[in-house]
C-alpha cells in the first residue's frame, strides 16, 4: 500500500506513532536531566537514553529509557509562545490531583519550574503501555469491541465530570463560572494573534457567541481535548489506563468538554457512516443519552449552540499552529497543513450558529 491509498488516519497514525532521535530544535542537555532525575525522582537508576515522540503539535515529548524503566517528559516549547499557552505545570498539577483517586492517568514523577536545567519548564511521568487508536472509526477491531472502546472512553469522562473537584484538591485550578465567555474570549485572541486570512464567518461567530452563551450551569473537571487518540486503552481490555495531553484542562462547564467529543458525528470520521449501529459504533443519540444516564442530566438542549462553539474553538486552536509555523516555533511538519482545515471549520460553525439562531 502506498501512501496515496492510505486513509487520513492512517498517514496520522504513521506520523505520530513511535519516537525518533531528537531533533535539534528540541535537543536538551541529557547530563542535566540524568542528575534532575536522580534527585527528583524516586528509585530513578540509570543510564538514561533519551528519544522523542514523533506525535504532538504542542509541547515537545520525549521517551526517557533507563535499564528498568521507562518515562515520558514533557516540556514547553522553546521560543516565542501565546500567552497561557504550553501550560505543563497545570498538566502535572491536575494529573497530581487524579492518580490518588485511580482516575486513569500516567503516574506524575516530578515538575522542574527551573529553566536553567533543560531550557524550559517540564514534568516526568511513567509511561503508560497499551494502545492508542487514531481512527474513530476503529475498523480493525470487531464490532462488539467497537462499540465498548468507545463507551468505556464515555464513562471515563463521565467519571472526571463527577470527580469533586473540591475533594481532589483543585479548587485553584480555574474559575467557577462564565467559563464559556472565557474560553470564546480565549480563543478569540488566539485566533486574532496568530490570524493570517481574513474570514467574515469567523467575524460574525466572534460577535455572535458572547450574545448568545447558554446558562452555565455546572462547574467541573474539563479536559477540553477529548478524544481517543488522547488516552491509552488496556493492550487487550476496553478499558482506559490513561488519559493524556492535559495542557487545556482547567474547571468549567463539562457541557463543553462532551460536546466537543460530539464533534466526531459531526465532522469527524464518524459524521459519513450511515450504518453506525451494524458496525457496532454508538449513534450521537446513544451517546447523549448514556451521557446524561451518568451525570445525571436529563437531557441536553442548546446542541447546535455548542456545535458552533466547537468549530470556532478548533479554528482558534488549529490558527494558532498556523501563527506558530509563521513565527518558527511549530513543533510538526504537518502544523503547516492545519491552515486548510480553519476556512472549513469556521464555515461549519456559522452554519449551526444559524440553526441555533444567529
């Protein structure tokens, strides 16, 4: 099979899957981190041999090798950054706050605040082995295991929207409250500083949403990133060992955080498949519905809203790699094609804006 037959997926698997040597934008000073490790980690022992991860558009993430066990350290990217942006002390300080509970994520080692040892602030974690699947659609798997991959990836995010973010510790970790405003805010300014084409669509949804914002009616957890290719499934079970890539987390409206999952249906891979129920994949009604069964909710109105929401957050995100292939600091090759993907997600988003009553 050549390249040109594979699906999209599949070249994105096959770019982001594995490690390789670090590259020379990324090298870190290996000496450094062995005796940071020493001292910071608990029963470290080395010698230490260091790749990095091909995946990840964000924050450089490197494979730590030692003769007994393996860690992944993720740091900020060097160079010119967006405010707010490559948060990875509030990466380890939510994924701190969840192991104690058994919530599935990577076991955090250590935070370095001090740039002097590698350049920029990072954190070690273990690594976590299984499977990490790239294609929603899961096609080399039987139906029964479809449809239970991708409601065990429910439950584990029902599971954080029920975590007592109070009980955990994380009453510091954002503000209860407007977090919709905020985050259209956010992402408005993303959008704004890293723009490179003028879109009228992307205007009218930057005056729209802030009009129109559905009550906010229930703080929590977010990750604001989830899907399945951010978590690792048992090697054989249908169940998450981990959830990773914290780095949007914060408290907010869960509302959010699930409707971009319903983004899959959509546009996603999930929105072409008419036969979702013979293939063993949930339909977005069986998944809304399980949903609200394990929240407690009674139901989810405002749908179109939050679709529009969710294209003009995407476009936020995706032209913020655009401003970082402008300005040197990408970390892909591929953070380029992410620039084709914004007038399309922006054109969408108006559409359900319009549904919802724009």
């Amino acid at each position: 099979m050549t390249d040109d037959e594979l699906s999209p997926e599949q070249i994105r698997e096959a770019q982001n899957t594995g490690v390789k040597p670090v590259d020379e934008r990324n090298r870190i000073d290996e000496g450094r981190l062995a005796e940071w490790m020493a001292a910071n980690v608990a029963d470290y022992q080395g010698p230490l041999t260091v790749n990095q991860f091909k995946g990840g558009q964000s924050n450089p993430t490197y494979e730590l090798a030692t003769p007994g066990q393996k860690y992944v350290l993720r740091r900020k990217p060097p160079g010119k950054l967006l405010p707010s942006a490559h948060a990875v002390d509030r990466e380890f300080k939510v994924i701190s706050a969840l192991h104690p509970t058994g919530f599935p994520v990577a076991r955090p080692y250590g935070l370095c605040t001090d740039d002097d040892v590698l350049g920029t602030m990072f954190y070690v974690m273990e690594k976590v082995e299984g499977r990490v699947l790239w294609d929603q659609t899961l096609p080399a798997y039987p139906p029964a295991e479809r449809h239970a991959i991708h409601m065990a990836a429910l439950k584990t995010l029902a599971d954080l929207h029920n975590t007592d973010y109070h009980a955990v510790g994380l009453d510091d970790f954002g503000r209860p409250g407007n977090y919709m405003l905020r985050q259209i805010s956010r992402w408005t300014k993303q959008y704004k500083a890293s723009e490179t084409e003028h879109l009228e669509d992307m205007d009218r949804l930057i005056e729209w949403l802030p009009q129109s914002v559905p009550e906010d009616d229930q703080t929590t957890i977010v990750h604001a990133d989830y899907r399945l290719d951010n978590m690792i499934m048992h090697p054989t079970k249908s169940r998450v060992v981990a959830v990773l890539d914290w780095e949007l987390a914060t408290l907010g409206n869960p509302l959010a955080d699930f409707t971009y999952v319903l983004m899959q249906w959509v546009n996603g891979s999930l929105a072409a498949i008419s036969d979702l129920k013979e293939r063993g994949l949930p339909t977005m009604e069986e998944y809304v519905d399980e949903y609200c069964r394990l929240t407690g909710r009674k139901g989810l109105p405002e749908l179109n809203w939050y679709f529009a929401y969710n294209g003009f957050r995407l476009a936020g995100i995706l032209q913020g790699i655009v401003g970082r292939v402008r300005d040197g600091t990408a970390n892909s090759p591929q953070a380029a094609e992410q620039a084709a993907r914004v007038p399309g997600l922006v054109e969408a988003a108006w559409k359900y804006a319009k549904l919802a009553g724009a």
